[in-house]
C-alpha cells in the first residue's frame, strides 16, 4: 500500500483554512479560542466546525494548535476544550505540554509540537511510546538526523519546509518573558530577535552598530522534497498562522506542484486527500512574505543565514539601479514592475529600506518618495501588485473531485449515478412515463453537455455513460435538477463518511531518557509534574515563568552562531578567520543587554541576561 504524504498549511481563521485547501493543502492547523502559541490567532469552535466539514469533503485533515504551557488552574477547561474539538471532529491536536497526556482524554489523537524538545531518536521514540502519533521535528536537524530518528521509531513524522524560523530552538526562547510579560510559551512572543541590536566585544569595543544581529532568513526547503521524503518525513508544513492570504495560496500553491511532480507515477507514495486543483496564478516562493531564504541546517551548517539588514519582506530581485533620472530610478529589468509595486533595497547606511512605485513610464519607475540610492544596488519587490491582486481572488485557486456520472433508463423512469474519484456513490431517480423525442437527431449530446456542467460545486465531472434504448425525450430543466440533487447528495455522503483516525491514549510508565528536567522542558503544572515522575525523572525544575531570576537568566539557546555570521569560527572558518574576538560578545538594545557563549563542540550558541557569570571554554579543535 502507498505512503500517504501530505502538505500542511497554516490558518490563520476559516477563510484562509478553506483557501488553503482549495490551494492544495492535505491537511491545515488553526488556533482554538485559547491556548494556541499564536494568541493573535484564535478562532471560535464554530468556525473550526465548519473549516471540518469542508476539509473532509476532501478528505483533508484539521489540526487544532494547543501548544502553550498550561498553569493548574487552566487544566480543567483546556479539558473541556479537547473535549469539545474531539466532538466537531477535529482530527488531531498539536500539544506541547505533557499535562494534556496525563488528561482523561476522549480518543483524539495528538501529536507532538516542535516545541516539545523534538531533537534526538531516544526523546521521539519516547513520544512514540507514550501515545503520541506524530512529532513535529525541530528545524535544526539535518537529513542524516532525521533518517536516524525515523529508523528508531515508526512515529509519523512532520517537518517545516517554508517560512519564517525561530532563531531558538523552539519552545526553549525566553527573551519575550525575560524583557517584560510577555511569554513566547504562553502565546505572546514579542520577537526579541527581530530587534537591532549593537555588537561589542569584551574589550567594549563595538564590533557592529543596529543591526538585527538575531534575525535569519526564511526557510524553502520546496527542493528537498524528495530527500526529506527518503529520510521518512510524510508531513510538509508551512510556517505562517499570521501570515496574509497571498502568502497562504502562493506558498501552499507551489509547494503543491512541486510535490505532486515527484507523486506522479510514484509506486511508494501518493497524495494524502482527494481533489485536484487548478491555478490561475504562477505561484512563486520569493513573491510572497519572505527576508530572502535558507536550507538552514538541513544540508549541515554551510552557509551564513543571517538577515541583519532588516526583518522585513525582503521579496524578489529584480535587477540592479543603473541611474537615478529625474523623478525617478532607471532599473535592470524594470519591465516587470508594475504600478503601486513596493522596493526594497540596502541604503548607503546598511539598513533595510524601501519605497511604493507610484507609476513606470517608458522604463522610467516614479515613486511616492524620491529616495537617495547608490547606481549598482540590489533592487527587490516585496510587494507585486498585480500578482497579490490575482493571488487574492477567489477562483485563482480551484480544487474540485473527479466524479463519473451514469445516466440509465429504469422501469419507471430514469436514474443519474454520480461516483467519486474515492469510490462515494449518489444515486437519484427520476419516475416519468417515457417519451420518443420528436427529433430524430440524438439527444445523447445535450444530455452529456448539462450533466457536464457541474458550475460551483465541489466536483468535476471527468465521465459520463449513458444507457438509453431509444431516443427518449427529457426536459433539460429536468436533467439539471437531478444533476444538482445528484452532487448535493455526495457532498453529504463524503462528508459523512470520512474516516478519522482516533487512538485513545492509555498512561504508560516507560522511563523518560533523562533523569533531571531543567526549566527548558517547560514543567508549568501538577500534571505535567505527575506525567514525567510517572516515567521515572527525579527532579523537575519549573518552567522559566514560574521562577525567573531577572539579570541573570540563559534566555535561549540555538543552532545559529554569530561568530560564524562575523567569519570568526574556530570550527569552521579558522583558514580565514584571521584574529579571534575577545570574548564576552555583548549584545545591547535599550536597557536590554545580553551575553553570548559560544559552546562549539555541539555547535551551539547560548544567550544570556546581563548580570549572568559566564565561563568560556577554549574553542580550539
């Protein structure tokens, strides 16, 4: 039997949940009213109601996010909560917090958040163990990690393909709650790392002045499909929940073909829901929300990923400012502008910049705001007025389900059978005395001509047999209703007869893979507390919220490395590294400080609040 291998989208509500599977999607993920790590995105149970019916029409999948840590007097209405998305028919949920494992849940089946320390074989095996039917892996690991994981347990496995990164490993960033009130954790991320920040090193001297020194690129792993799918990923997912709908269509859009061409004739795997889509548009990932892109660590660390310009759109390049005339800016390529485009470009200060493109006269593009930029720097367009124009409408995308159409003559009249590409059959007679039509000319073609048009419906009509006797008559008014009852009817039938996969967790004593959980496993509640003692952990530290010590906390800890971004890793740049930097490297916004230690043996980069002591191990290999 083939794998199923999917694309899941985010939805940021029900609008843009339908679009995205109209798009393509396979399966989607949105917020519930409470408890989601996006409080910007929350959604009534009603709306989740419907974006259900209307995936499983498809035989999409809706997964509800409930993935921030929970405080014991939150756990009996996060209950409740389950409880009811397990009866609208919400297919599984993405948790975080241990708490919800140790529940007296109905049969739903959950899957674990990136946010739950998804980063070695022994924790995902765990999961695997204790319940969970898929782990959403962290980014950070490699393709040889993956495959290691995936040949230790049989665990479905998610990962991210497209969209913004955590700089932190996910669900271990503290910054937000550090610098304020508010909890990344608990759904209020004030992205700290998107912030500029001044570099100094441990003489005081500024090495850097306002950069966004924590910000990265945007993930595209859209031509790594095939090595993610060797390596036993099945779930692709988008990053965006906050996202815009053009860059919910165009990622979800393009990601689609690009999956679909390696399903195509595959013997191991096939697409993960029914229908078909038709795109009215040339989906293309850099003309959507992106600060240009990376394979992160995909492929090992190779690259530099830092987008420290700015952590806004960076776009699509368009070509290189060859001179500024009159009003206006003369651009390579400036033949794809379009009208009420926006640029964005590195002024001669180094910052992130740009400006809206009031009109392009012969060549010539006039903005709202004549801007001073150097001949010879990098022109981008993060915003395309005209794609975002045909992105946002309706019937850019359409995705409809094959259906084989069977009209016949019974004994008391006549009866249309409607079959779907997933074998659903609707069936409608028609009871009528029977009438030689008074032309002579078959009435074979009109009859196919209006039961072919299936208009706004779910469903496209692919074949249609016909079993007459004679050259009956029937009125067209009558085809087209039957027709219409006929399709309504299936659409019911579909959705009723989807098949959602439940599994009803049962407490399990199996021993955790680590004894002592620091504040990093987010132990925010007597549940949470009572799951990992139950698998043998001695001693639990609480979550960071719970008892943060103001100045001197290790705030994150992440893959990503400044020296690397300076050129100054001893691991991996030493040939052209020339003097080391004199260590602590300080990081300073406002009143906000923070240091950095570098731990280079595992390849790590740790941030810490200003009045922590910190040791410095050598960094020679």
């Amino acid at each position: 039997m083939k794998k199923k291998v999917e694309i899941l989208a985010p939805a940021k509500n029900l609008a843009q949940g339908m679009l995205a599977i109209n798009s393509g999607a396979d399966a989607v993920y949105i917020g519930a009213p409470q408890y989601g790590a996006r409080s910007n995105a929350t959604n009534p149970i009603e709306d989740i109601e419907e974006l259900v019916r209307y995936a499983h029409l498809f035989k999409a999948q809706v997964f509800v996010v409930i993935n921030t840590i929970l405080y014991d007097h939150e756990l009996e209405d996060c209950k409740k909560l389950i409880y009811k998305l397990y009866e609208i028919g919400v297919d599984a949920l993405i948790v975080q917090d241990m708490a919800i494992m140790e529940m007296d849940l109905p049969p739903i089946v959950i899957h674990a958040s990136t946010q739950a320390n998804n980063r070695d074989p022994r924790h995902v095996k765990f999961l695997k163990d204790a319940g969970m039917q898929r782990v959403v892996l962290a980014r950070e690991l490699n393709l040889d990690q993956i495959k290691e994981i995936h040949e230790t347990t049989d665990v479905e496995l998610e990962f991210f393909v497209s969209g913004a990164l955590c700089v932190s490993f996910s669900g271990n960033c503290y910054m937000s709650i550090a610098g304020g009130e508010r909890s990344a954790n608990r759904g209020s991320c004030a992205q700290n790392c998107r912030l500029p920040y001044s570099l100094t090193d441990g003489t005081g001297k500024t090495l850097i002045s306002n950069s966004h020194l924590l910000s990265i690129k945007d993930l595209d792993l859209s031509d790594q499909l095939p090595n993610l799918i060797e390596a036993g990923v099945t779930s692709f997912k988008i990053e965006g929940r906050l996202k815009d709908i053009v860059y919910v269509k165009n990622n979800v859009s393009f990601l689609r073909r690009k999956l679909d061409m390696f399903l195509e004739n595959n013997e191991n795997y096939q697409k993960a829901s029914s229908g078909r889509t038709t795109f009215n548009f040339d989906a293309e990932m850099d003309r959507s929300f992106n600060r240009g892109y990376t394979d992160y660590f995909l492929n090992k660390r190779k690259e530099k990923i830092g987008s420290w310009e700015s952590p806004k759109s960076k776009g699509q390049y368009i070509g290189k400012l060859l001179e500024m005339k009159g009003k206006g800016y003369l651009i390579e390529n400036s033949e794809v502008l379009n009208n009420g485009d926006g640029l964005y470009f590195i002024n001669e200060n180094g910052e992130g910049d740009g400006l809206q493109i009031n009109v392009v006269l012969n060549s010539l593009v006039i903005p709202n705001t004549l801007k001073e930029i150097n001949v010879g720097t990098e022109i981008y367009r993060n915003s395309d007025a005209e794609f975002n124009k045909l992105v946002e409408r309706e019937d850019s995308t359409i995705r409809k389900i094959g259906v084989k159409l069977c009209f016949s003559e019974i004994e008391s009249g006549f009866k249309l059978v409607a079959i779907d590409e997933d074998g659903h059959e609707s069936s409608l007679s028609y009871n009528s005395e029977k009438e030689l039509a008074k032309s002579e000319e078959s009435i074979i073609p009109n009859v196919k001509k209006n039961l072919a048009k299936t208009g706004n419906t779910p469903f496209i009509v692919d074949e249609i047999e016909i079993d007459f006797t004679a050259n009956w008559f029937l009125p067209i008014s009558k085809i087209n209703e039957l027709r219409r009852e006929v399709l309504e009817n299936l659409i019911t039938i579909r959705v009723n007869e989807y098949h959602r996969e439940e599994f009803q967790i049962t407490k399990t004593d199996h021993p955790y893979p680590v004894k002592e959980l620091d504040f990093t496993y987010n132990v925010s509640n007597k549940l949470a507390r009572e799951f990992y003692k139950r698998h043998g952990v001695t001693e639990i530290e609480k979550a960071f919220e719970l008892q943060w010590d103001p100045g001197k906390s290790r705030v994150m800890v992440t893959k990503y490395c400044v020296k690397y971004e300076l050129g100054k890793c001893a691991r991996f740049q030493r040939d052209t590294m020339g003097e080391k930097v004199i260590e602590p490297l300080t990081l300073k916004n406002g009143d906000n400080e923070y240091k950095l230690k570098f731990n280079c043996k595992p390849c790590e980069m740790e941030i810490w609040e200003k009045d922590a002591e910190l040791e410095f191990e050598d960094d020679d290999f």
